[in-house]
C-alpha cells in the first residue's frame, strides 16, 4: 500500500483536486520535490512539495509550499489491519501556515475550502482502495 501512495506520478488517479504528478529530479525520498497541478472548479494551481517523511510500510508525508515558506502537510499512516494481510491507510493535513493574502482568498472564494478537503480526502482513500483491492 505504502508503494502506491508513495508513488505521486498517480496521485491523479484519485484525488479530486490534484489532476497531475511528476518527479523533480529522484523520487521518493526525503527531500525529493514533486510537482503537482490542481483543479477545483474555476481555481488552478499547481505547487511544488517536498517529501518530509518516507518511511516504507509507515508513513509517507510531503509539505506544500507557498513564496518559499512551508504551508500545508500532508500525510498517509499505514498500519496493519485486524485480521492479517490488509493495511489501514489514514490520511491527514496540518497548516503549517496559511498567509493572510490565501486566509482571504478562502474566505471570499472558497468558503468551505477544510471541508473539501476533508471530502476530499474521503474519496482519495476510497479510490486507493479500489486500486489496492484489484
């Protein structure tokens, strides 16, 4: 399971949100940039985050940045499963900071912005699931 979360370039199988991945220079490990387009609606990104944590089987964990300065962590915890060979896949996300120019932008643009997140996250997890499974 670790494999396929770690593997960005398919994150865009999955998420809602991010619609691209690739590798800047070698991938995977700690320190390893990637980027990543995204689409919600009208609004398109793209970022460039850097892995923070990559330990097989454990966690696997990027920070996005925004003008240099770390702004959102995202992390995948894998544990065993009761009952044997499956893995518990959490998801998780931290602001690490959030400039006042975006604070405002989420405000009057993108009220709900967390809970997308949070959504999105849900349907992120299913999707690799149903890859896992197959």
């Amino acid at each position: 399971m670790y494999d396929l979360v770690a593997d960005v370039t398919r994150m865009g199988e999955w998420s809602p949100e991010t619609t691209s991945c690739r590798w800047v220079g070698e991938p995977g490990k700690v320190g390893s940039r990637f980027r990543g387009w995204n689409r919600r609606g009208f609004v398109r990104w793209m970022t460039t985050p850097v892995v923070a944590t990559a330990t097989p089987g454990e966690e696997f964990a990027f920070t996005t940045k925004l003008l240099g300065r770390d702004q959102t962590r995202w992390r995948y915890r894998f544990e065993p499963a009761d009952g044997g060979g499956a893995t518990d896949v959490t998801e998780s996300f931290e602001n690490v900071a959030n400039p006042l120019p975006v604070r405002l932008f989420e405000r009057v643009v993108w009220p709900n912005r967390r809970q997308d997140l949070i959504d999105g996250m849900r349907t992120t997890l299913e999707r690799i699931k149903a890859v896992a499974e197959r």
